[in-house]
C-alpha cells in the first residue's frame, strides 16, 4: 500500500561501481560489466547527486509578480565517490595519466575520461539497485588523501551525460533496476 511505512524499505548498503572506456559499451547490461576488469575497487563513500533546475515564469497582477508555470530547464546528475584502493588502474583514472610503459603513467595527458558506468547498490537491508549509464565522465574530485594513521583514500566523481541513441534514445541517462542483473 502507497504510504504506508514499512520497515521493509529501510535500506544499508553499500556501492559497488563498474566504467568501461567506451561511451554505451553492448555489454553494459550484462554480468560481463560487473567483473574486476571493470571495477573501481573498494569505494568507501558514494551518493547520488540529482540536480534539478526550474525556469519560472511571473505575471503582474496588480503590481505583483506572482508565479504562474515552471519547467524543467536543466538537469545534472554527478555521483561522487571515494576509492580507497591505490593500485595502477585507479592511480592512472584519478591522476588522467596515459601510459608510457609498464607500471609508468604521465599524468594530465589525458583531457577526459568518456565511457559508461554500473552501480550496483548492494544491501545487507532493504532493496538492492543498479544504475547502468550508457554516457559518461570520470575524473578526480579533490586531493588523495595521505595519511600515515589511516588509510589513503582518493575522492572522484561520475558525471553522467545525456546519451540519446540507438536504444539509449528513450532513457538518455540511462536507467535502474532494483531487479539484479543476469
């Protein structure tokens, strides 16, 4: 029932995310996605970040300015997320490096990261989710932190794209499932 409350919908969990280097990647949706390949590593913290922009619209009646429409005028949507695993792949991501030879990267010689992310919302309570985006970009978002009491945690950020094509053009940022992937 709509509106009741249930302690059934009370969720803890934890995110796992996946990026492949190619914008709406055919296998995005599939369990071949969600391997080590593709993963990101531990992620200690990560939130979903919607933002929502209205223009309004104002008629003067009797000298006032009194609101009579809004539309949507823009929408962003960033996950933020900090990595606490500092192996090559995720020190290459967060510093944009390309690389020069084994185990050697040159930092900054890449513009942009573009490809396509999983997150899989996995839950100890409550309902799982997963959020396949066909467009996006990775980048770092704040300094690694180096600390010699705790561990070393770099902070980066998804920005997710619109991405109207192929069978992406009805759901341009992509779509979640709380039912699991195959």
């Amino acid at each position: 029932m709509a509106g009741q409350i249930s302690t059934d919908n009370y969720t803890i969990g934890q995110v796992a995310l996946y990026y492949n280097a190619t914008i709406a990647w055919d296998d995005l949706t599939t369990a071949t996605m969600i391997t080590s390949t593709y993963s990101l590593g531990n992620i200690v913290t990560s939130e979903i970040n919607p933002a929502v922009t209205y223009i309004d619209h104002f008629i003067s009646d009797n000298g006032k300015r009194r609101k009579d429409h809004n539309v949507l005028g823009e929408v962003n949507i960033t996950i933020p997320f900090t990595f606490d695993e500092m192996n090559a792949d995720n020190i290459k991501r967060f510093f944009l490096a390309s690389l020069l030879a084994t185990d050697t990267y040159a930092p900054f010689e890449l513009s942009e990261q573009k490809g396509c992310a999983v997150l899989r919302f996995t839950t100890s309570v409550g309902q799982d989710l997963v959020y396949y985006i066909p467009k996006c970009t990775l980048r770092p978002d704040g300094p690694i932190s180096i600390n010699p009491e705790d561990w070393w945690t770099g902070p980066m950020v998804i920005d997710v794209l619109h991405y109207n094509t192929g069978h992406w053009a009805s759901k341009p940022y992509g779509y979640m499932s709380t039912a699991d992937i195959a």
